[in-house]
C-alpha cells in the first residue's frame, strides 16, 4: 500500500479525492483486488472494461431520472401547500395548479 501526503486548496476536491479512496476501498473489500491488480492480470479485457461503463452510465441516467421526478413531486407538494395557504388566508392571488412546477 502506498502512501501520498496531499495538501488541497479546495475542500471540495479533498471530499471528491476521499470518497474515491472509499470506493477503492470497497472495491477491494469486495473483490479482493484493486483495479491495477484486475487490469495486469487480465482478468478483464478491453470488452468487459467498456460493459462496465456502458452500464455505470445506464445506472448514472437511471439516477438522474429518479432525481427529476423527486424534485417534481416537491415542487407540486410546494404547490400544494402555498395554494392551500393562499386560500386559507384569504389572498386574493389566484395561483395555478402548475405555478411552482418546471417541466421535467
């Protein structure tokens, strides 16, 4: 195992850099390998490299997906409940269903 003392300047980099080094991590856990060990020894080619991110990206959409549709539900919520407001206290703005709401 190899050891680097890093100074960041940004502290976003620094979390980005540690959670790859989780995920490594993991990986190692659960495989028993790192991914240099997986590559010299061949124990994947070119093909099964490129499926793996064919698939990572199809998850990432899959994610950003489900991501969009949690937003919609909380600006209609949001909706909801300001309208719900509005006519409670007697405001005489009118609101539309869809004020709140972008199109996902």
């Amino acid at each position: 195992m190899k050891s680097k003392n890093i100074l960041f300047r940004d502290p976003v980099v620094e979390r980005v850099c540690d959670k790859f080094v989780k995920r490594s991590d993991v990986g190692y856990a659960k495989y028993g390998r790192t991914l240099h060990d997986e590559r010299t020894g061949k124990h994947k080619d070119l093909a099964g490299y490129l499926n793996d991110v064919q698939e990572e990206l199809m998850d990432a959409i899959l994610y950003i997906q489900a991501a969009k549709e949690e937003l919609n539900d909380k600006l209609v919520s949001d909706a909801i409940k300001a309208a719900d407001h509005a006519a409670f206290h007697g405001s005489s703005a009118q609101l539309d269903w869809d004020d709140a709401i972008s199109p996902v």
